[in-house]
C-alpha cells in the first residue's frame, strides 16, 4: 500500500514536470548551434563579471532635509599663511549677533617663510590639480567622500629643507568655534580689540608699505575635521599686485551629516565666490585691506550616505543575464536557420525547373517529365 501511494505521488511530481527531458538519440547538434552556443556562454561569462564589479562597488545617496539645529556651535577650521609678519596682523570673526570670537580662543601665529620648498609646491601643484578636476567632474566628490579617513594626509608637509631665512609672513592655523548664524571671518592689519558698536583693528601704528595681503589657504573647513577631504579652497594662493588690496570669499555652508563604511560624521560642505579688489577712495573703491571670508548657513541639511546593493538583487540580476541571454540567442538561431531553409529551398526549386523537350512533330513541351519508379532506379 505505501509502495502504491508513493509510486502515485511520483507519478504526479512527473507530470508536474516543467523541464521535460528530450532522449539524446532524438537531438540533433549542428555547427551553427555550437558556434551561437560559444557565443552565448561567452557574452555570458563577460556579463557576469562586469555584474560583479557592479555589485562589489557602492554609490553615495543624498537626502535632503531643514537643519533643525540652531543652538550648537559651528566649528571653522583655519590653516591661512599671510605674506606679513604676525605682530601686524590680526585675525578674528564678527557675526550678524555682533558677536566678536577673537583669534586668542583657538587661533595660533606662527612666524614662517612664505615661499614654499621643492617638496611643498609639489603639494600644491597637486592639490590644484585635484581641485580642476572636481570642478569638472563632481562625481569624483563620491570617490573622496569614500575614502576619507583611508586616504593620505591633505595638510601641507613641513618644510625638507632647513633655510635659513628670516621669517616674512605668518601661519594662522587652528579651529574657533561661532554661532550658527552668518559671520565675517577676516584678517587685517593691526590686532583686533572690543568695541561697543562691534570691534576694530589697531593699524595706526603699521605703514601702508608693508601691506602684503598675499596669502596661501593651506585649509579651510567647517563642520569635524575629516582627513582625507578636499575642501574647495584647499591649495588656493593670491598674490597681491597692490599695498591696499582687498581679497573677499563669499561662501555658504550646508550642513551634512557623512555615513560611509568607514566613517560616521558630521560635516560641512561649502561653495564659495571669489572677488578681489584694489581699495583706491579716490577711484570710489572704499572698504579696508585685507582678506574677508563671509559665510552664511543654508538652513538645508545633506545627509551623504554610502549603499550597497543587495545580494538578492545581485542574483535576480544574474538570472535575468542568463536567461535572456539564451532565450535571446535561441530566437535570433532560430530565425537564422529559417531564413537560410527559404533561401536555400528557392535553390532547389530553381534546380527543377522545367526544360524545353522537343518532340517527333516539331512541337516543344514545357511540362516536367514524370517521376516513375523506373526512373528513380
């Protein structure tokens, strides 16, 4: 009875059967299907490789949302030489609150040579270079978004050489923390002091010949600092072709909250214009020498985040490859051997054809001669 019930319940999973077997002795092979045959295998192979690099890289997604917070502190980092010597120079921010953050809180002024070492504009050579290409291509923003925290330091290395030349411009390098609101970070003549209606800078006592504002921004970001991240400023260098020349940065920040494989942080992404200008009162060119970065905050939020696809997706897309591959190069073989049978059918009808007989009267006959069993022998 149990041999019964499962020769039936075998007999039913057969008729269920969706790949039905075909006897080896009824499959006919020829050279055109082994030629469409080894090329299908072959578009295959190369498909699914290319597959699986697309399924091994990732991509960066970006979501867009109002940055709700207000109340923190906004972080600017600042790595900034001046073609001037530190006790002439004073470096601060002043935002829309009237709120003055001295360059005393985080900044500090180092005495350095202001040329750059063999070493050093090879640096920066690069740093530029790298920069072009992100103004040309913007998908390269993924790549280093990516690689942060793996990538090679981008600071600038210290000098190899030991000169001995007397320092001649100032490195103003660390972090100073302001509110989120828009603010004038700025550097000018003279050091700069409280005032009731904002502040101001004691140039009284600097001569207008040693105005220099030529300057070299090494780094310049908001947000924690990430190693490894190409802020749009980086490497970039003016020289002053005047005494009273002003150099002015418009920039905004967008707050972006960065999660990669490798890394966790929040961020700041910023734009920024340039404009330079010679400060001239005569010509009507006011305003006071110096360098002015003047940034705002949007009031958007990026949040960047690195995706993968998924391994289901990966085989569904493996099979849809497979499967359309040889249901599309059967189709095309069948089609190929049909339009060769027609062609070739033509042929052999070409072959039969009819011929001109001539008979005992002088008379032609057309018709084709009968196909007798005499004749077939």
């Amino acid at each position: 009875m149990r041999r019964l019930n499962r020769k039936k319940t075998l007999n039913l999973v057969k008729e269920l059967d969706a790949f039905p077997k075909v006897p080896e002795s009824y499959v006919e092979t020829s050279a055109s299907g082994g030629t469409v045959s080894l090329i299908a295998f072959t578009t295959i192979a190369f498909l699914t490789i290319m597959e699986f690099m697309v399924y091994r890289d990732t991509w960066m997604k970006y979501e867009y949302e109002v940055d709700k917070d207000f109340t923190s502190k906004l972080r600017i980092n600042i790595d900034i030489t001046v073609a001037m010597r530190c006790q002439y120079v004073g470096a601060d921010v002043l935002d829309l609150a009237e709120t003055m953050v001295a360059s005393a809180d985080g900044l500090i002024y180092e005495p350095v040579i202001f040329d750059l070492s063999p070493q050093q504009k090879e640096w920066q050579r690069m740093l530029q270079l790298i920069q072009s290409r992100l103004q040309e291509e913007h998908s390269l923003q993924d790549v280093i978004f990516k690689s942060a925290f793996k990538s090679a330091s981008t600071a600038l290395p210290p000098r190899e050489d030991n000169s001995l030349q007397s320092p001649d411009a100032c490195r103003i390098h660390g972090h100073l923390y302001v509110n989120k609101v828009a603010g004038n970070f700025h550097i000018t003549v003279g050091k700069a002091i409280p005032h009731p209606r904002g502040h101001a800078h004691l140039a009284a006592l600097v001569s207008h010949e040693s105005y220099n504002f030529s300057h070299r921004i090494d780094h310049l970001s908001f947000g924690e600092l990430i190693p490894g991240i190409i802020n749009p400023l980086d490497g970039t260098e003016k020289i002053a072709s005047d005494h009273n020349q002003m150099f002015q940065y418009f920039i905004t920040v967008v707050p972006t909250k960065l999660h990669t494989y490798k890394i966790s942080a929040e961020t700041h992404q910023f734009s920024v214009t340039e404009r330079e200008r010679v400060i001239n009162h005569a010509a009507g060119s006011h305003g006071v020498s110096g360098i002015f970065m003047k940034y705002d905050i949007s009031s958007l939020m990026v949040t960047v985040t690195e995706e993968h696809m998924p391994f289901w997706q990966f085989l569904v897309r493996l099979c849809g490859i497979i499967g359309g591959i040889f249901s599309t190069t059967g189709i095309l073989h069948g089609f190929g051997r049909f339009v060769v049978e027609v062609i070739f059918c033509r042929f052999r009808l070409g072959s039969y054809r009819s011929k001109s007989v001539p008979l005992p009267d002088g008379h032609t006959s057309n018709h084709l001669p009968l196909i007798t069993d005499n004749s077939m022998h």
